[in-house]
C-alpha cells in the first residue's frame, strides 16, 4: 500500500497520522490504516507470545482531506502540538514519538516551536 508519511505522533491512547496515498482509489487510505493496524497487531501478538485475536484498535478512523496549503498546516501543527495538549510535555520537541524533529531538521519549526503557547493556527481544532 504505498503511502507517504508527512507527519505523524503516538500517544498512550491514540494516535494522528498524516499521510498523502500514492494510490488515489477510493479505498486507497481505508486500505492503507488497516494494514497499519493489521501488522502492528501481529507484531504485538508476537512480542507478547500472545494467541487469539486481539483488540488493539477501535472499529474505525476518522479521516480528513487536507483542502489546501493551508489546512496542510494548521494539521501538521496540531499533530505535532498534540502532546503538550494532553499534558505529556511542555514543549512538542521534547516529545521522543513524533514527526517533530524531522520537521526541525528539515527546517518547518524552530525547535523552540509552540514553547510557551499553542499556535494559533490550530485554534479551535479538535480533529480527536
């Protein structure tokens, strides 16, 4: 299932990707989370010798089509925002399970991004 991985940030109890789908069929990205979800169950059935089925994930996802350059933005800086959102650090870079530092090395943040405050392009947001 080929995809790109633009950003993306692991919580303890959920998780934002943002990925682009070479394939622009219609199941293209329902087809892509669910063999996310499917190999990394295996593979934590495996670490853990575990057997049977397993319910790791919930049901479904919720997606959302970036419009413009702008929404590609204000999502990339939600995601990587998300976990001084919900307590976890008090800046994003200090978060180890994010895209963050490959945006800082690439030059998109300062590494002091959102130090103090959210951004104030994701005002209002709560895509959770």
């Amino acid at each position: 299932k080929p995809f790109k991985l633009l950003a993306y940030v692991i919580l303890n109890d959920h998780a934002h990707w943002l990925m682009h789908a070479e394939n622009e069929s219609e199941h293209a990205m329902s087809d892509i989370v669910h063999s996310i979800k499917l190999r990394f169950t295996h593979r934590f059935k495996k670490m853990g010798g575990m057997n049977g089925n397993a319910a790791l994930w919930q049901r479904r996802f919720w997606d959302h089509i970036i419009r413009d350059e702008r929404d590609l933005f204000r999502h990339l800086d939600y995601i990587h925002f998300n976990p001084v959102k919900h307590g976890y650090v008090r800046r994003p870079s200090d978060y180890p399970w994010s895209s963050i530092w490959e945006c800082i090395e690439n030059g998109k943040y300062a590494a002091d991004w959102a130090a103090m405050d959210a951004p104030p392009s994701i005002s209002g947001m709560n895509p959770e």
